[in-house]
C-alpha cells in the first residue's frame, strides 16, 4: 500500500472512530436548539404523511411510501422527556393528517393505533439509545433491521385488520402494500440518528460535489417521466461511492433522497416500475428495490466502520509491540540463519545493536544451528570484558532457513558483584579462621600458665598453713592473709583450668548416672564455714527421693559449688540462702535463692558471659573474676540442660538449673544409688 493511500486510510478512520450519532448531538444543543428540532421534526413528520396520503393512488388504502413512520421513529429517538408526550405527539399528527385529507374520524384512529404500536414495538426491539444502537457494527446493523421488520410487520397485521373491519379491503392485499411502505421508511430515515456524524469536514469537498451531482443526475434519469427502462441498478454504483469514500451520512441521506424522488416521481408515472403487469404493484416494487439498494448500502458502510476499527486496533497493538521493542530495556533481535552463511538481521533494537559483535555472534548461532536444539540459554564475554546472557528460540521457515528470536542481557554488573561476593565471603573465611587460630592460642596460653601457677601457689600453701600453726599470735595476722589470698588466687587458676576444659573438643570425657542431691548436699557442706563467717543462713529443701541425672560429678559439683558461692558472696549479713531440688517424671530441678540485692535488668543479659562484673559500685567491691556463672553455663548446656534467672521470694535473685532425668530413674526410684565421689 501506498504512503499516499495509508495516510487517506488514516484520515478517514479518524474521522469514523471520533464520530458520534445525531442522538449523542441532540443532548449536547442548548434548549432552544433543542425545542427548534423537536418542532420542525414535528412539522416534518405532519407534512410527508399528508403528502403521502395525498399521492395516494386511486381506489388505493395504502400510501405508495409512508415517510412518516421513519420521522416518527426519529422524533421518538430525540425527544429527551417522557415517551407518553412524544406518542402523543405522533398519534396526534397521524390522525390530523388522515382529517385533513378527508378521511373519516374512524380511520383517524386506526392511524393512531398504527403509530404508536408501531413506534413500541421499533423501540423495544432497537434497545437502548446511543452508543449501543449506532449503525457502527454488523451485529448493530442486524438488530435495526431486526427493529424494523418487527415494526412494519406490527403495522401489516394492525392495518390488514383495521382495513377489512372499515371498507371490507382484501387483508392479503393491505398487509402486502403496508408492510414495505413502512419498512423502507424506517430503513431510509431512522438511520440520520444512528450512523456516525464527523465532527469537522474531512476534506473531500471536490469530490463530494462531483458525487452528488451525478447521482442526483441518474436518480432523474431512473426514474424520469419519459422512460420506463429498467436501469434502476445504475444508482448502485454512485451509492457504492458514496458509502466506501464518505462519512456514512452521506450515503444515509442520498438512500433517502432517493426513496422520496423514486416514491414520487414513481406515482407520477416515471420510472421503470410504473408501467408494469398489472398483476404486480407498482408500490412493491418500488419499495423492493428502495430495500434491496438501502440493505446493500448499509451493509457497506457498516462493514466500512468495522475495518476502521479493526485497524485501529492493530494499529494500537502495533505500537504497543513497536514500543515494547524498541524502547525495551533489554536487547531483543530477530535473525535469519541457515548453515554455512552469515546470519542476516531482520529487527533489532539499540540495546542489542550495542551488544551484538560479530567476533562472537556468528560463531554462536553457527554452533546453535548444529546443536538442533530449539532453546538457547547462554552466556558470552564480549572484547570489552562485557558478560551478555543469551535466551533465544529457533523457529523453521518454509524456505528451509530459521529464524531465531533472541533476547539479549548485560549482567556484568551482576558477574562483578558475584566476584566481589565470592571475594568478600573467601576474606571473611580467613578472617575467621585467623580469630579461631588466636583464640586457640589464647585458650593454649591460658591453661599453660595456669598449670604452671598451680604448682607454686600449691607450695604457698603449703608452707602458709605450717607457718599459720608455728607462727607467734602478733604474726598470725600476716599468715591468714598469706593463706586468703593463695586460696583466691587457686580458685582464680581451677576457673581459668574449668574454662580451657569448656573449649576442649571434649570437655565431658566421662557421664554417669549421679544423684544430684548428694552433689548439692556435699557442696552446702563445703560452703558451711564460708556461710558462717559472713553471717549468712543456709536453708536445704532437698527432694527425699533419688535425683539422678547422667553426667560428670566434677562438673555437678562445679556447677552446684560456684552457684552456692554465688550466693553467699552477694547475701549481705544476716541474710539467708535457700537451696532447693526437686523432679518429675523428666527432668530434675535445682533452685538457689538469697536474699541479696538480686540482679537488674541491664545486667540481665549480659550475667553469663564472660569476665563480667556488674557497674553497680556495691556489687564491684565483692571479689571475682566474672567467671563463676560463665562456666556454670556451659557446664549445664554441656549436660543438656538449662539455666534461667529469676526474681527470689527472698528478695534476691534466684538461679533455676533444669536438668535430664536419668534414664533408670525413671524406672524406679527405689533403685540404689551410687554417687560418684566429688
């Protein structure tokens, strides 16, 4: 197609999609526009019945063409009050008309039964007004014929009865001349409301003129007094013209411009349907051929209307897949490619136009033409350094050539940032490793030096406590605090040694089934003298039957030793600590409490790690090294089990330790027991 003809196609679609009907116009006139129409359709309507029925032929009971049915149908269309008005209106001029001419009251109102049935019944089939009824679509078009038939058949049947009651006229006869004379009405004028109107001129003036003119010129001839060929299949051609090259309301308007001379000068005795077998009426004939020309007219602007937007919509389709294309962010291309030569590009977009070397390229869809697979799903360094992901679908010509679509992606940035990930992660792998081997060493420097403090501060000891029993009473002093600070200074080693054993691969390397509460009677005992020189009441609630949990009684013991010492090294004089252990069918429990200043909540978290001590000045002034609850922790989980910290009924804190029952004592709790020596 031609550019020149593409943009005549265009215009004209243009024109037929931004169009509306004379119904949507009528809404938008001022009210005195709208009055003004109203009343000339009106007049319009009053004048072409009183016309027909004046050319009326002799001894006729049927107008040739009824006109007024059309402009009834069309008052009825634009009239924006209520309907009663408007069949008020209409029945009022048919029956004025029938008056006038002479007919008597009686076949005045048959004619208003005749109307307004017949104006019910189009409307009701027609379906709602506007949009939905324009004669812009073959499924439009087929409910207005529809409406029509439908109301020219109501007329028939009303009419052949009215006309067989009035003056005994045969009904076959009455139905046959009425129903055409109306249907061709309908088909003629109605449409002027329902096909589109442009909205500015469209720029075809010359040739509408030329147009006009000549079928102006062969509807005169058609139909002319003086001849009575039949050459009315003249007018399809200049109607066919005027239907595929303007707005369709200038074939609408031509077809009825056509059915009032034909009708006319039909009557008068011209054309080719005036002197016919006088068994055939002239009336049907003229109105066959008025349908048949008006259907075919139609049918072509409809069609016409239907191609405008199936256009249109490709059109939109079109761009949208144009835009998509091109404008995408990623690279798409189209190739043709056959074995043993180059491949040849049928669309491509920028991004892929970038990215496309034929260093690469061509190699790649050679090897894939080899492959015989139909999906590709590659990577391919470009010379730059450039990483491009492939994705791509082969689909075979009837030529014996492919064509390959393919989507392009640069993930260089995505490549980079894997690297850098991988690089980050193997940097933190050796960070990591760097710290275990320093903490290793730690742990190494701390257990060497504590096996090396543990044999001289054995020795102080040693000779501390010979030297406590000789010494004079004036330097007795001086020993008790040899012997306070060597006994500080063993428990400082036998904690760092518990903690070297914790991060052991092994720290439990034996497990047993121990009586826990002869592990925390034993402890009580060791912590007697203690309690009693800083004035602090020890209280046992030891459960009476078997406590046994699987484990090491050192590690109980340290357990149970550090939390009592806990205790009583933050109960202030006179306080009192309250040792508690119980079970259940699973799991054995022990609880100490005291009375001391009890545990804040900053300090909550942070209890259990190691080398801590709490800010609260009254607190600091009591000796530790911050990590008795440290390796009571790990001590437990080591054991499976669990420790918690809680407010005491005492005041205090209260440490609650919940261990797994033994096995066997699960059985019986009546079974001996063996506790293992501390």
């Amino acid at each position: 197609m031609s550019p020149r003809r593409q943009r005549e196609l265009q215009r004209e679609d243009a024109a037929l999609l931004g169009a509306v009907g004379l119904i949507q116009r009528s809404r938008e006139l001022p009210r005195p526009a709208y009055v003004s129409l109203i009343v000339g359709l009106a007049l319009i309507t009053f004048g072409l019945g009183f016309v027909a029925l004046y050319l009326t032929p002799a001894g006729g009971n049927a107008a040739i063409w009824w006109p007024a049915a059309g402009s009834s149908a069309l008052l009825y269309l634009l009239y924006r009050g209520p309907r009663w008005q408007v069949l008020a209106l209409v029945g009022a001029v048919a029956a004025i008309s029938n008056v006038l001419i002479g007919r008597p009251p009686v076949f005045a109102f048959w004619a208003v039964v005749v109307v307004v049935s017949e104006l019910l019944v189009f409307t009701w089939v027609l379906g709602p007004q506007g949009r939905s009824a324009m004669l812009a679509t073959s499924r439009g078009l087929l409910r207005f014929v529809g409406a029509c038939v439908s109301a020219a058949l109501v007329v028939g049947l009303i009419g052949m009865v009215s006309f067989t009651l009035l003056v005994g006229a045969d009904p076959i006869e009455s139905f046959v001349a009425l129903v055409p004379s109306h249907l061709s009405a309908l088909l003629l004028i109605v449409p002027l409301a329902l096909v589109p109107l442009p909205r500015r001129p469209s720029g075809q003036g010359v040739e509408l003129v030329v147009q006009v003119t000549l079928t102006t010129v062969v509807t005169l001839v058609v139909f002319a007094p003086f001849q009575n060929e039949a050459i009315g299949a003249l007018l399809f051609p200049f109607l066919g013209w005027a239907a595929v090259r303007f707005m369709p309301i200038v074939a609408t308007f031509e077809l009825l411009v056509l059915g009032a001379v034909g009708s006319v000068l039909t009557v008068l005795g011209g054309g080719p349907y005036a002197s016919t077998d006088p068994g055939i009426s002239a009336t049907l004939l003229v109105q066959i051929y008025l349908l048949s020309i008006a259907l075919t007219i139609q049918f072509i602007t409809v069609v016409r209307s239907e191609r405008a937007e199936l256009r249109a919509e490709n059109e939109r389709r079109a761009t949208l897949l144009r835009g998509g294309f091109v404008g995408s962010q990623v690279g798409s291309m189209f190739v043709r490619a056959a074995h043993g030569a180059s491949p040849s590009i049928l669309e491509i977009n920028d991004v892929a136009a970038e990215l496309v070397e034929a260093s690469w390229f061509d190699p790649l869809v050679e090897a894939w033409l080899t492959s015989g697979v139909d999906d590709l799903t590659t990577e391919a360094l470009l010379d730059d350094g450039r990483t491009v992901q492939l994705h791509g679908r082969r689909v075979p010509t009837a030529d014996g050539d492919t064509v390959l679509g393919l989507q392009l992606v640069d993930i260089s940035d995505f490549v980079a940032a894997q690297e850098a990930m991988a690089h980050a992660v193997e940097r933190e792998r050796r960070v990591a490793d760097e710290l275990r081997d320093l903490s290793r060493q730690k742990d190494d420097f701390v257990s060497a030096v504590s096996h090396e403090l543990r044999t001289p501060i054995t020795s102080i000891v040693g000779f501390a406590e010979e030297l406590h029993e000789t010494v004079a009473d004036e330097q007795r002093q001086a020993s008790e605090i040899i012997l306070r600070n060597a006994a500080r200074l063993t428990e400082m080693v036998e904690e760092l040694l518990e903690l070297g054993r914790m991060t052991a691969p092994n720290p439990v390397r034996e497990s047993s089934s121990i009586d826990l509460t002869t592990i925390v009677g034993d402890a009580v005992a060791d912590q007697s003298a203690t309690a009693r020189d800083q004035r602090v009441t020890v209280e046992t609630d030891l459960c009476p039957q078997p406590t046994l949990v699987m484990g090491n009684a050192n590690a109980l013991g340290r357990i149970a030793t550090n939390l009592l010492a806990n205790a009583i090294k933050f109960t202030p004089a006179d306080g009192t600590v309250r040792v508690t252990t119980t079970c259940d069918d699973g799991t054995v429990l022990l609880m100490i409490d005291d009375s001391g200043p009890g545990i804040s909540d900053a300090d909550h978290p942070r209890v259990f790690e190691r080398f801590f001590r709490s800010a609260d000045a009254t607190k600091r002034q009591t000796p530790g090294t911050g990590l008795g609850l440290s390796i009571v922790k790990s001590l437990v989980e080591l054991l499976e089990g669990r420790i918690e910290i809680e407010r005491s009924p005492l005041g205090g804190a209260r440490m609650r330790v919940t261990l797994p029952r033994a096995l066997d004592a699960a059985v019986s709790d009546d079974a001996p027991v063996t506790a293992a020596p501390a």
